[in-house]
C-alpha cells in the first residue's frame, strides 16, 4: 500500500521542541528521509556535506520546521468558523451547530465542507488531526477519503448521540448507533487496513448527547477495536450541572467515561475546564489525555483551563482549535491563543507560573499533541526512525526597500532577533503565508508558490 | 496644498456603524467622492444609476468598506512586536521597550522602522494612526514626514520623559523637553500647516516618566498650542502604586494629569484599566478619551478593562494595538482582541452583559477611534460632508474548486451567511489579505495585486 518515496536529504535550520521548556534549534542541519518517509539520519552540522549512500539522494532546502497536531476540531461546523454572536455552549449547539452539522447528511454539501476543511488545516500546517465528523455515515466515510487521499493523518470520529439531541439530528437507538460506527471502522480499514494514516475514533459526542447504554456500548467498541476515543468533558458550568442530572448515581463527570470503561489512555478529552481535584486524578491514574481549547473556550464564555496545574500534576495535554467553537483552524493561532488565555490564568489568580512560554506553548502544539494521540513514537519532533511529519516556516526578512511584500505574511524579522524571538515572531505575528511547504510521512502535503526544493 | 483628486464615484455595497449597537449595511449603493477627498452624495439604491452632474466622475467598484482608527500605537516598538516573554509593565519597558526606542537616534534605523509600520498599518486597513515616537526629534520629524509622504492620517507624538527613565534614553529637563517638543510641532506646521493630514500631539510617556513641572509644561504647550495630548494611564497595578509614590499630595492617577491641565476633551488616555469610580467620573467630567488596548493588556498580564461598564458611564472610547505590548498592528486584530477580553470581563464578573458585541467592538474601531481623536465629523462613517477615509474587504467566496486561494486569505464564504455574519467572518478569520484598498481623504494609499478599480 506503502507510497515508496525518493530518499531525500532535507538541508537547512530545524526546529523542534526538546521537551516542555526548552526549544532545540539546529542552525545549519541536515535531515535524511526514506523512502517509506522515516527519517534515516540526522546530521547536527552539515560541514563537509558527505552524502550518506553515494548520490541516490534527492536535496532539498528547508526553513524552520516543527510538527503541529490539532487535537480537537469539528469538520463539519467549519463554515460557521467566526460565527457564534454571544452564545453559551448549550444555546450556541442548538441555534448554530447543530442545524450545520445536519446539512452534512448532503454529499454535496460535505464534500465541499470537509475538502475546504482537510485542505484549509493542511495550509496551516496541521499534519495531524483529530476529527469530530457528523451521526452520518456516507459523509463520514467521505472525509476519511479525503483525509487519505490529500495526505492528512487523521483521527476520523463518527458522532454517537442519542440523546438531548434534536429529532432531525441523531442517533436512533443504541443499536444504530453500534451499526453506524462499526460501518465507518470498516470503511477505514478498507482504504487503510493498517491505520498508517487515517484511524477511526470512537465519538460520543458528550455525555449529555448519550444515554449510559450508548456510552457503555461506545465504551465495548473502543476495546474490542482497539482503536483511540475522543469526547468532551467539563466544559462549561450549565453543562456540568445538566451531567450530573442527566448521571445522578455517578460521582462525577469524569466517572460517567471512566465506568463506561471509556476513561483509558487512549481517550482524548476535550476542554476540561472545570475537573474537580478529584476527577484530574482519575484521569491521571487512566492515563487519559487532555485537548486544551483555548480560543473557543473563550470564544462561548465556557472558562480558562488550568493547564499549568494540569501539567503539574503530570496531565498529557494537546493543543485543539475546537472549530467551529474556536474560530480558528489555524494551531498557530490557538498557540497564541493559549499563551493568552495563559495570562488571563496567571492574572486571575495571583500565580505568575500559570503563565505559558512560547516554548511551552509549541511543545504542546507538537510532542504535547503527539502524545494525546498516542502517536509519541512517530511524531511530534525530529528523532531518527520517527515519521517526516513537517512544515518548512518561511521568516522574510525586512529589507531596505520601503514596500511590504504582503505574499509573505506579516512577520518582520528585521535582523537582530535571536532564534528563540524568531519563533516568538512567528507564533504571535505569523500565519499560514509562513508555512512554506508541508510534508506528512515524507509526502509533500501542501506547498505554497514560493516553495522551491 | 491640497491634492485635487478626480471626482470619483464608488458603486457596490458599503457597511459602517450606525450606532454602538448597529451596523448600517447598504448592498447595492453609490457614494460620490469629490476633488477634495470629501463625501459629496451618497445613494442608497444604484437603480437607474444616473450619474450626477454629467460624465466627469470617475467610476469604481468596492466592497464592503469600514474605516479604522488606531487610537495607540508605539511606532518604535515595532521590531519588538511578538517578543515580550512573560514579562510584565515595568520590566518590559527596562527589558525591550527602552533600548529599542534609544536605537531610533539613528536615523537610518529610523527610516527603515517608520517606513514599515506605515505601510504595514496602512495594509490593515489603519487610515488613522496615534503614533508614540521616541524623545528624538530627527526621527519624530521623519516619522510624521512619512505619514505625510504614504498618506496616513496621524498624530505624531515626541515623547517626553524626564525621569525614571535610563541615562541613555530621557530629556534632560523640563526645559529641554518643552524644547525639543515645540521643534516636533514647528515641524510639522512647516508641511503640513492645517494638520489636515499629519497632526503634532503632546506625548507625556507616562506619570512616574515625568516630573510634576514636566506634565505641567506639557499641560500648559497643550493649551497653547491647542493639539491634541496622548499618554498611558492605569494600565498595571504596580504602575498605579509607582505613581501614588511619586505624586503623594495628589488624590489619583487621573489627578495627576488633571492638574497639569492635561485632563481635556482633547487628551487619549491609553490602557485605563484599574481607575476607581471617581476617576472615571473625573475622566468622564472633563470629557477625556480612552483608548483601549486589549492584546497589550493580556500580553503584558495588566488586566482587563471593563469596557461595558465604561460605555455606560458615557466614556468615549476607542481601540488601540500598543505595538507592541500588543503583538499585532491590525487594529483588526485588536477588534478580535476585544471581543475576547470582553468574554473574560463577562466570565469573571458573572455579568453576561460585559460581552461586546461583533458591531460594538467595529464601533469602538471605527466611530468610537475618530471620536477619540476628536474627528467624529471627519472620519469614521460615511455621512455627506465626510472624508473618504475608507477601507475594501474582499471577502471571497468558496467555489466549488477542490483547492484553496491563499493569497484571498482565510475567510471562507460558504453563501449562507448573512452581512452581519459575513462581519463576523471578516472580524474573527480575516486578516491584511481582506484589506483590498485604503483610501484616506480620498487619495488611495494601499492596495492588493487583485484590486480592480
């Protein structure tokens, strides 16, 4: 099945992050990757330039690279990206998300959804992403097709909800919901028997959207398919109150997952905002994953995350953009954004270390990310046997000229700025006219004009 | 002096604010432009399109237009936007302000930054800019020179600094200071002697910068020379008790400028954060301006302004992007900005109604910046009698093409949304590449490849 690929050589400064502190900036490196897109070799200096194994090696040149994963974005809710006017969260999924995620039961409709969307979050140089699809299964099917076919790995979650949804919109019975998963698992493993790049997710929508027999049944599929999980939790205050009507025999939100044997180190919880002490340790002792959403966790008024404390007490933890809630399909942006809603923590609470580096704030965009998928081995940095899961970052520098080359994006590196306030420039003044090329598993995904090997 | 312009005729939909709460949306008007840059009709209906006074007007096509004031900018900072680690107020000045601002005495670098800033914010749509200068009066001239030169409207501020400020970087004395700041003035009276373009303003940095003769000095050059004043004040609780240290006989901040004469309807106080109720009331009384400054405020951990309960005081306010305590010269950014930290207001205080609004947070952009610069009946909407000061957002539309156009930016338009969602598109994923063309009174000063007159 495996694209064999040219071996290539990828020569130029690489960036990644070493571990939660600290950034390791390779100025002048060299890169070999493989024919089946794994990275071979790393040379740290490239003094001499030997070519490993004679001449059979492409050359390429490369900016500032690193790896980013969106851990958490709703595909079907994308063209409401930027539209949510003063909603909460249990308003704002009734008058605007669910209405646009029932019009993906068109084709038509979802093909052009999910390939702006696959195509959109590539540009931004997402190479990895975890998808919340629609209840519907051809559409569902579409966007894993889509995922494969431009080259995005990609986690694709059919929706399970059968409950406290609308009638237009969910699952009719817990048998239906069983059939409907297990229809697109089997999709998946129909153009992907492997899971190299694109793997189902098992999807409860939340545990409101689910009646205990669902997520239970949810939670059998998940073991016996041995397959990643991905839900919310604790996301906004009225919704934690409506679990514990909706769960009044379960301690806690995090318990309803954890007794439908959901709560594993598979699973990937989104927002986790307002966990009690207790539920934080439940989740540590699972081993479960957070996805921090900070721009839509904002953008519905739903609360800052604890991420700090989060990361203290050993939490794994993503970066998601949460669209449409988020705004933004951008990682990038929602780097920013958690170093922002870092300081509203910091601010709030009197506690200076609640604030977030630019350093720490990539790590969670990359090897964080990594992580929470389960995919640390892989991706998320540059390590010798892991995947080339990359994006080149094109920093202009500001000439003498008196115009402004608006092709490149609004950085301005005007030349006395270390590495470490380059990347600074880049995660709060760049975009996606930065990223120059992407490549995931040694495939070159996206690649703007300016790009020349 | 003035430029005579071809009277021109500009066809196609047109958006400004009506009020705080309400966007006037015309789809399908026409509004005349004439050889002095000024609004001579506007028509809200272009059936028939019979063309006033014969065929000597000049025809071009727009699209939705909204003008935008940026009310408090450091022009000199500007190679520093993005790079403020995790510091705070004081020792963000020590760390990156003041040696960033000292090595503009040199007038190359001082070219190469004000010439990028002007054009950068030009490029965002910033027709009107309230620049922070250095202490220099070569580079403070040659930044209202280029303002001049590439057509933004301004107010151009030598800033004075007499105290607790480096060695290298400060006025000597008081009278130095009122030296160099009349040279900054006589400056701009020689090109432009009307400020109908470039306006000189006086520019205490802030209370502990100056001495108490020094913001009398500028109290009383104010009056004199009847130009508009500029300066920070409450921005960050350490600040606040700097300044009840240094000005022990005087009530309040706010006291301070207000008896240095400097509290007038014509002073744009920055950041306004911590005032207590009767400062606001004192603010309010002698009817000064508040520019308000929401990524800087969140970049530095200041705080959040209330603005909600400031509106309803009768404050006037507008937006400011600090370049560059704030990271972005967009002032569409900051228009984002402000959404977002009027979430964190609503969330922290429990009072939903501290929510901006996406037309509020344009208002405060648009109507509210040209009431802060004192130019509500020049700028900042489109009435007869008004300047063309005026911005084209290209909003493209998602075809049904596989790919993406990155140079048309990442707003997507599906076709289902409304104009007051299309804004809403625009504030929260549009950036530089949604700015087509800028024109200010009149005379075009930006535009993109794709803008076809």
């Amino acid at each position: 099945m495996a694209q064999r690929l040219e071996k290539t050589l990828y020569i130029g400064p690489f960036v990644h992050c070493e571990s939660l502190a600290e950034l390791d900036v390779c100025p002048n490196g060299m890169i070999g990757v493989d024919e089946d897109g794994k990275i071979a070799f790393i040379l740290r200096s490239i003094k001499g330039r030997r070519f490993p194994n004679g001449e059979d090696w492409e050359e390429a040149k490369i900016g500032v690279i690193l790896i980013d994963s969106d851990t958490h974005i709703h595909a079907p809710q994308y063209p409401n990206a930027g539209v949510f006017g003063k909603s909460t969260l249990l308003d704002w999924l009734n008058t605007y998300t669910y209405p646009m995620e029932s019009s993906l039961s068109n084709l038509e409709q979802a093909a052009r959804v999910y390939n702006r969307v696959v195509a959109r979050t590539l540009s931004h140089g997402t190479t990895t992403a975890c998808y919340y699809a629609t209840v519907h299964v051809p559409a569902t099917n579409l966007l894993a097709d889509i995922c494969q076919s431009r080259g995005q790995r990609a986690f694709v979650g059919r929706v399970c909800m059968n409950r406290m949804s609308p009638d237009y919109y969910r699952d009719e019975s817990v048998e239906s919901a069983v059939r409907d998963t297990k229809a697109c698992i089997e999709h998946v493993k129909q153009i992907d028997p492997l899971y190299d790049l694109v793997t189902p997710i098992i999807t409860p929508r939340f545990a409101p959207s689910c009646t205990p027999e669902a997520l239970s049944a949810m939670g059998r599929l998940h073991h016996e398919e041995q397959i990643p999980a991905q839900t919310h939790i604790s996301e906004n205050k009225a919704e934690c109150e409506l679990v514990a009507k909706c769960f009044p025999s379960h301690k806690s939100y995090a318990h309803v997952y954890d007794s439908a044997g959901l709560l594993t180190p598979r699973m990937i919880l989104a927002h986790a905002i307002h966990l009690s002490p207790e539920e934080r340790t439940l989740i540590k002792n699972r081993n479960a994953k957070i996805s921090h959403c900070p721009a839509s966790n904002t953008a519905l008024t739903s609360g800052t995350a604890p991420v700090r404390d989060m990361l203290n007490e050993g939490l794994t933890i993503g970066l998601g953009t949460d669209v449409s809630g988020g705004y933004t399909s951008s990682i990038l942006s929602e780097t920013r954004e958690a170093l922002f809603v870092s300081r509203h923590v910091a601010y709030n609470t009197g506690n200076d270390e609640a604030k977030l580096s630019v350093e720490e704030a990539l790590y969670l965009a990359t090897r964080g990310g990594a992580k929470v998928v389960g995919l640390e081995n892989r991706i998320g940095g540059f390590n010798v046997g892991m995947d080339w899961d990359a994006q080149m970052v094109g920093l202009a520098g500001v000439g003498d000229t008196i115009g402004i080359d608006q092709t490149a994006g609004p950085v301005e590196i005007f030349g006395q700025e270390s590495w470490e306030e380059k990347m600074a420039k880049w995660v709060y003044t760049g975009d996606d006219r930065n990223t120059t090329a992407v490549w995931v598993k040694g495939r070159l995904v996206h690649s703007r004009e300016s790009f020349k090997p």
